[in-house]
C-alpha cells in the first residue's frame, strides 16, 4: 500500500507539477489534499504546456484517478473551465476518473471580494495573495461557515446556510471594505447550474482513499505551495492559509499516518519566492536577474515575476525535519548554467550570532544575513544530461553538497521542462 507525498520544500513554485507528474505514472491515483486555485503547477509534454490550478497533476496520464481532498478549498466555478479546457485538450475523456471530496470547502465569490479588497486596503502591507479568495475560505472553515460539497448537493441546506453566511458577509463587505453587496438570487442560481455539473464528481474521498490503499493501489500525494508557506510553519503571516507540509496529506487526504511510505521534497537548485515577507538569500541584483531570465520565472497563476535567490540550506533543513523527507528532487539545475560561482546559504547570521533554524519572528527572519559557502559554477548546457555521469564534476560536486548540508539523499533532478529532461536515481514507490 505505497502512499507517497511530494511537497515544496520552499516557497512553492518549486516544479512540483513535473516532478508530480512523472511519478504519477508508477501511481494509480493522484490526490490533491491543500490549497486551491492559488496553486499552479506547470506541465510540458511534448511540446505543449499545460498549467493545472486545481486538477491533480496525474490528469495528463492515462485512466489515473485524480482526487481532490477534503483540504483542499475548490472554486467550483474555476475548476469546471479547468476541466473543459482538459477535455477540449483530449484529457480526462472518462470525467468519472475526477473525484471531489464531500468535505471540500467551496470558494464563493464573497471570498474572492473579500480578499482582493483586504490587499488593497493594506497597501504596502499586502500579503500579495493571489486574489482567489483561499485565506477568507479557509477563515470561514475554521469559523464553522463554510460551505462544503455535502453542503451544496443539499439543495435546501445549501440556500438556507448561502443567506445567512451572505447577510454577514455583506455587511463586511460593505461597513469595513467600502465594497458593493454581493447578489444571493446570482449565486445560489450560478452554484445551482455548479451543483449539477460537479454533483456525479462528489464522493467521500477519505474512505476512497483508505480503501484503495487496503487494496493495494499506489496513491500519490500532491502538495501545493512549499514548506515556508505553510500557515504554522512558514513565514507567518506572509503564508498561505492552509497546512503546506506532509502531515497535511493525513489531514486533508483524510488518510491516517502510518499510510504515508515515503515524502519527497521538491525543491529548485536555487530560490525563488511570490508576494511578500522575508527572503534572506534574495538577489537584487543582475545576478537575480539572470535567474528570473533563465528560469523564466513568472507566476504560473497571477504572471507576477519572482524574486529569485541562491539555495538555502537553512530552509531545506527546515523542510527536512518538517515533513521527515525521505529524498530530494532537485529542480531546474540547469538554469545555473552560466554561473561563474555558485552559492549556498549554509547558516545565517543575527547580531553577531550564528542562526541555524528558522527563526518565528519575521523581524529577526528579515534581519538575518546569509552565511554562504562557494562553489564553482559551470558553463555546460545540462538539459541532455540523463544520469549523473553525464553531469560536470562540477554540478555533482553541488548536487553532493545539497545532501550533505540536508542529510537528505537526491531521488530526481530535473534538468530541463520537458518530461524526458529528468535525471532519476530512486523511485519514490520503491523507496
Ligand atoms: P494566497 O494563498 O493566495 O492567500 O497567498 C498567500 C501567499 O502565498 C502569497 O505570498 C502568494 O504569492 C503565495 N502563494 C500561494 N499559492 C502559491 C503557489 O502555488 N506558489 C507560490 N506562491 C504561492
């Protein structure tokens, strides 16, 4: 009964989607268990690009069942375009092969209101949220307001708890965010056309899940965003509103611990990051440039450009010790071509002192400098390179310091966007 999780080993974007979907193929199902809509993860095959926001990763495999979880807030109408355009692309013929848990929150468009109004109220302050209304969904599930899928297939349930829940939401709305009222007689109408498309999808994933282990079947766990996002172990409070780390495939697969046989973290060669809040080892410089060109790093949801920045070793310590990795896939190595030297953050700095964990306070965690260890960098193109004796000394050398200073062993680098251009060591599945 192999269950297997990847999460983000730092602030998301970490090429989770590729390395989700080549391990999707030794899976028989792919479960998403956080997040929602603000997650986009990038897919090439062939020559065609594909970014998924709710879908699981394992959708472009064929006859693979894709479960979105309980933990996960689903923005109905959002997933049902994400769905169409899948279909119109030739995937997911078979749409009973997508499940949606019964215990999945739904984002309402008073969610969405509410959060792009907050970001603009906070002005220099803003979290630099992807708009998609995750926070306030997650806010309103903690309040016991939310509307779950169990919720909306009751149709009388679901109109008696939307205007109640409205009501107080427009009252918000309006007195504190100087916004327009939202609609009741709109939404329940535009949820009642969602409740039908989306109703044949619904099941209880938990006991799906559970079952399908009993029985054998491999289940892979699809994180989104990374470790230093998660709501109690990131960068607090610029995080994301749910649990980003393993434990929260127990909890928002609705699987048990000791299913979970292996978690791989994914993490990029170097560091980039979306939104505010603290990035000890971000490079304001041409160097940064450099990556964010190469890398092409660009939000997959909202197209903000990222901040960009070496590896640091202190958030993938962090990471280790959070999701109790098993092994590493290390992302996007080849952008480092070009470097003359290549950097590690080791360790920080903070007054005088030597900082080796993750500090709580976002004061101290802008305030800390970088300790760096060099290595020399590489002219090489890597993209052809299918195992590591097709690496330079030089690139094994910094792949090899990424295990030590993490005790973590590498199962996967990935050299280039395409599927083929990956470099496998260890099958997650077998580890
Ligand atoms: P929210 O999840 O939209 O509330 O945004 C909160 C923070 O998480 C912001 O800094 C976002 O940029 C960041 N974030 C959310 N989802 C992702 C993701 O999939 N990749 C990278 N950053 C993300």
């Amino acid at each position: 009964m192999p269950a297997v999780v990847g999460v983000g080993v730092q602030w998301g974007d970490e090429g989770k989607g590729k390395v989700v979907d080549i391990l999707a193929e030794h899976a028989d199902i792919v479960v998403r268990y956080q997040g929602g809509n603000n997650a986009g993860h990038t897919l090439v095959v062939g020559d065609e690009k594909t970014v998924l926001h709710q879908v699981p990763s394992g959708v472009l495999h064929d006859g693979k069942i894709c479960v979105i979880g309980n933990g996960v807030v689903v923005d109905p109408a959002a997933l049902l375009e994400e769905i169409d355009a899948l279909r119109g692309r030739g995937y997911l013929e078979d749409e009973s092969l997508l499940k949606i848990s019964d215990r999945a929150h739904l984002i309402m468009p008073y969610h969405r209101a509410i959060d792009q109004a907050r970001e603009r109220l906070r002005g220099e302050g803003r979290i630099g949220t992807t708009g998609r209304g995750i926070g306030p969904t997650y806010e309103d599930k903690m309040a016991r307001i939310g509307l779950r899928f169990a919720d909306l297939l009751e149709e009388a349930t679901f109109a008696e708890a939307l205007r109640r829940v409205l009501e107080e939401k427009n009252a918000y709305l309006r007195t504190m965010l100087g916004e327009q009222a939202l609609d009741y007689v709109r939404i329940s109408d535009q949820y009642a056309r969602l409740r039908e498309r989306l109703a044949p999808h619904v099941i209880d994933a938990g006991v799906f899940l559970d079952r399908s282990l009993a029985a054998g079947r491999r289940v892979l766990f699809e994180g989104a965003q990374g470790t230093m996002l998660d709501v109690d172990h990131g960068t607090y409070p610029y995080v994301t509103s749910s649990n980003t780390t393993a434990a929260a495939a127990c909890t928002g697969g609705g699987i048990a611990p000791n299913r979970i046989s292996c978690v791989v973290g994914i993490t990029k060669a170097y560091t980039t990051r979306v939104g505010s809040g603290p990035f000890p080892t971000e490079l304001l410089d041409a160097v940064g440039e450099k990556l964010q060109r190469d890398g092409e790093e660009f939000g997959a949801t909202t197209g903000r450009p990222r901040r960009c920045g070496w590896f640091d070793a202190v958030v993938a310590r962090h990471a280790v010790r959070l999701n109790g990795l098993t092994g590493l896939a290390v992302t996007k190595l080849d952008v480092l071509t070009g470097m003359k030297t290549v950097r590690v953050c080791v360790a920080y700095e903070l007054d005088g002192k030597r900082v080796e964990e993750v500090p709580a306070s976002i004061a101290a965690f802008n305030a800390v400098r970088p300790v760096y260890e060099d290595f020399p960098g590489w002219e090489e193109p890597l993209s052809r390179a299918r195992s590591l004796d097709d690496l330079p000394q030089t690139v094994r050398r910094y792949l090899t310091a990424i295990e030590e200073l993490t005790g973590t062993p590498i199962f996967m680098v990935s050299v280039g966007a395409r599927r083929q251009d990956t470099i496998i060591l260890q099958n997650a599945f077998n580890a």
